[in-house]
C-alpha cells in the first residue's frame, strides 16, 4: 500500500507504515551498532529515511543524543552558516468557513472579532511593516470563498508589492492560504509569490477528520495533495509544517519526512521550508485539552532530527515560540524566524482595540523587530533580509541543486550583509546600528572569493551613499 510515488494522500502518508516505522523506531531506540551507522550515514549530509529519522528521534541514550545534537549543529552551520532570514505574518482576514477546533477562526466562534482589511488597509499594514524594517511576508487568511476569494488575495499581493514607502518594499511575498485547485495556485504563482505555505495540522487521518468536523478543510486528501497541485499550477517552492500538540509528535515526525520524500519522489524537488508551530493558547481555545503536547526539549529534539533528515529545506520558528526556545532551536537547525509579529487582522498600524481583538494565537516572543536584531548580532547571527533567490529565479530544482552543492552560500552571506546593512541604514536603533556595523566589518573578510569581496564592500557602500536592494 505504501508508495512514495503515488499521487493518493493514503498512500504516499501510508498509515500503516508511519505504525511500522513507530515499532522499528522503538525496537532499535536503543541499537547502539544501527544508530551510529544512522549517523555515519547522516555526516555524508545527504539526509536520512524516515525510517532512520524515527530511530535517532526515539533515541534516549544520552551519548547519542549528544552526537545527534553535535551533528545538526554542524550541518546548520554547513549549510546555513550564522545566518537567518526574517520575515514577518500579515493576516488578511480571519472569515473562516472551516471548524478546526484548535483555531479561534472556526466557523462557529461568535465572539472573536471577524475582519478582512480592504486593500487601504493593506497598504497601510505593508507600510508599517516596511517602516519596522521587513522584506519578507508571509500573508495568511482563513478558508472563506464569499469573503476571501481567490482573486481578493490576488489584489492584497498586488498591493503589498506595489507599496514603496520611503526606501521599503516587500519583495518576496510567501502564502499561506487553505488547500485550492490547479488553476487558482496557477494564478498565485502569475502573481509572482515566493513559497506557498499549508501546515498539514496532523498527518494521522481519523484525528484529522476529528479535529475538522465541517467544512472543506474537513477532506483530508484534497488537504494531504494540495503541494502536488501547487506544483502542477507550476509553484516550485513549498513549505510544510505539523501543528505540533494535536497527535503524538513521533507520528506527525515520520509522516512529515515521507511528505518530503513524496514531493522528491514525484518531483524531483522536497520541500522549500518546514515550519513547527505548536498548539497555543486563544480565544476559545485552551491548548491544554489537547494532550499530545510536547515540552521544550522533545522539540528541540525535533528540530535537529529534522535538520539532519533534511539537511537543504529551511526550517522556520515563529513568534508562538518564547524567546528562549527559539534561543535553543536556532542553533540546531532554525533558518528563518518572524520578528516583531502580530498574528491578528490588522495591528502593524495600530494596536487593535481590547474589544475588537482578532488574534489567531498569543504570541510568546513579543519584542520588537529591532530587539530580534539585536539579539540574534548579540548570539553571533547575522540577520538576514535576503530576498534574492526568487528574483534571480533560483527557485524549486534549480535551487536545491545550488543547495545541495553548498554553492548558495556563496550568496547568502553577501546578501545577508548587504540587506542587513540596508537594514542598519534605514530602520536600526543607534545601539542596533553600532553592533550591526560592527559585525558586518568581521563578517566581510569571510567571504571567501576576491573578486565577490570587493564587489559587496563597494555594494555596502553604495547603500551608505543611498543606493538599495543590491544582490548576488
Ligand atoms: S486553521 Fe485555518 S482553516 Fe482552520 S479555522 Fe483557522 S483559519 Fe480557518
Ligand atoms: S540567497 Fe537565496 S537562499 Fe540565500 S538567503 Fe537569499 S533567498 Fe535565501
């Protein structure tokens, strides 16, 4: 029944091999002799099965954690050095015709707020956004074909792209809107998005059914093949994710890689980012009820599990997660995190209104964008607002290829300081601004090539001068 290949959700999320996998993964947790051939296999920095994934995550030998925490932080730093690009969540409306029961948006809550900017409003949220300093969203919205149609996110991407206010602009928009046809993530990609993004909540069929009682959502193999139509409409860059808390965590973990041996399997390419959010407490929902949480260190456990399965796709954290777990990801694997969130309709311009709160979950880390900066320059990272591979066309094969490689580093750590230096210019605190310049002047003798050297050292400059968006 099992087949990677196949374009049938149940059988490339094969139940009954995600089960074998728990029981070959619980039988070897402990097999000293396969578990360090797991990881001699996984330094060649090629991936793992999710087989072999399961073993390592069900590990408990303190030792070889130790090895398997060692071996994603080296693979992080490999493939994405001290990096990590920011970006930031912008909701366009919270009408939901589904009733997922961990979402304050279902269907029957009466009593959150119910909103959808119109497209003023999005102007102003980008500009807002633009004045924090972001490069990089990623637009959320509820399911709802009377309030937000497809051709309405159409018309919010047009005007979040054609916002230029002062030397800000919006140059890689990713969307995270619900499961749709062909024919409409054709028109997404025409509109020139970067990633399309849809978390599968839980991969386990019957918890799925359960926790969708109504609407679309509720299908779970239109759900499960959505990333196979976006491809189809000629999206390359996907994004997966597992909301972490609604079934057992080992579950979600194998069926998550074979996802991504599926999308490699059929085309060619895995995915873009995997993103692992975990259930939070909002309006009407209590993340206590749900009893598959995990704590703080099964995630971390995740997190470099995943990075060393996965080595090339992007791993994204967001702003539900405290700043100290996002302290502890990062260095096992995180690549991408949001700065300076609000994950309600509206809320860059001005606070909404105790009254009219439209929140979709609370946020944990709820420091500024420039506090993030600072922060990460403070840990060793450079933050990066990078945008450049979608507008030079390196996206889906053509990307992993560079990936894989390890060539992309060649223009990510130039990007990263040429787009934190826009940065420091334009948005940073004068404390920000004093440890961004500092860090930028020891990053550039990294670079390892002459030639690419003193292009970005004269490209820095033009940026002091005035200049903007400059790339590799
Ligand atoms: S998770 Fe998405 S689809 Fe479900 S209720 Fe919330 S907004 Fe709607
Ligand atoms: S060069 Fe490409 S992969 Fe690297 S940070 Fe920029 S957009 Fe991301």
């Amino acid at each position: 029944m099992y087949n990677p290949k196949s374009m049938k959700a149940e059988e490339f999320i094969s139940h009954h091999e995600v089960l074998e996998t728990l029981s070959y993964a619980e039988a070897n947790k402990h097999n000293t002799v396969l578990i360090d051939s797991i990881l001699e296999k996984a330094r060649l920095r090629k991936g793992l099965t999710h087989r072999e994934a399961a073993v390592l995550l069900d590990c408990d030998l303190e030792e070889k954690n130790q090895e398997i925490y060692t071996l994603a932080r080296q693979i992080k730093q490999d493939y994405y050095g001290n990096r990590i690009v920011m970006f930031a969540p912008l909701y366009l409306s919270n009408y939901c015709v589904n009733g997922c029961v961990y979402c304050p948006y279902h269907l029957k809550n009466k009593h959150i707020a119910r909103k959808k900017l119109t497209q003023e409003e999005v102007a102003r949220e980008v500009t807002a956004l633009q004045d924090m300093g972001h490069k990089r969203l990623a637009i959320e919205a509820g399911e709802d074909p009377v309030n937000n149609p497809i051709e309405y996110i159409l018309d919010c991407i047009r005007t979040i792209y054609s916002v230029k206010h002062k030397n800000g602009a919006i140059r890689r928009v990713n969307v995270n809107i619900a499961a749709t046809t062909v024919e409409n993530y054709r028109e997404l990609k025409e509109a020139e998005i970067g990633t399309y993004i849809l978390f599968q909540e839980t991969y386990h069929k019957e918890s799925y059914q359960t926790l969708h009682p109504t609407g679309p959502k509720h299908d779970y193999a239109y759900h499960t093949e959505a990333m196979d139509r976006a491809m189809e409409g000629g999206i390359d860059d996907v994004g997966l994710g597992v909301l972490f808390g609604l079934e057992l965590y080992r579950y979600e973990f194998a069926a998550l890689l074979m996802h991504a041996e599926h999308l490699e399997a059929v085309r060619g390419v895995g995915p873009h980012t995997i993103s692992v959010p975990r259930i939070r407490s909002a309006d009407d929902i209590d993340p206590s009820v749900f009893d598959n949480g995990i704590n703080d260190d099964t995630f971390a456990k995740i997190v470099a599990c995943i990075r060393i399965a996965v080595p090339y796709t992007g791993m994204i954290v967001s702003t539900r997660e405290s700043q100290a777990c996002r302290e502890k990801v990062l260095h096992l694997g995180v690549s991408q995190i949001s700065g300076g969130s609000r994950t309600s309709v509206g809320g860059y311009w001005e606070e909404e209104p105790e009254e009219e709160k439209s929140e979709q979950f609370d946020v944990s880390d709820r420091r500024t964008l420039d506090e993030v900066v600072r922060w990460l320059m403070d840990m060793g990272y450079i933050p990066s607002f990078c945008t450049a591979c979608y507008r030079e066309g390196r996206t889906g094969d053509r990307f992993m290829s560079l990936c894989k490689s390890g060539q992309l580093q060649n223009c990510c750590h130039p990007n990263a300081l040429m787009t934190l230096e826009e940065y420091l210019m334009d948005y940073a605190s004068p404390g920000t601004q004093a440890v961004g310049q500092s860090m930028i002047r020891q990053e550039l003798p990294n670079i390892p090539n002459e030639t690419v050297r003193s292009l970005v050292r004269q490209n820095l400059e033009n940026i002091r001068l005035g200049q903007r968006d400059f790339r590799l």
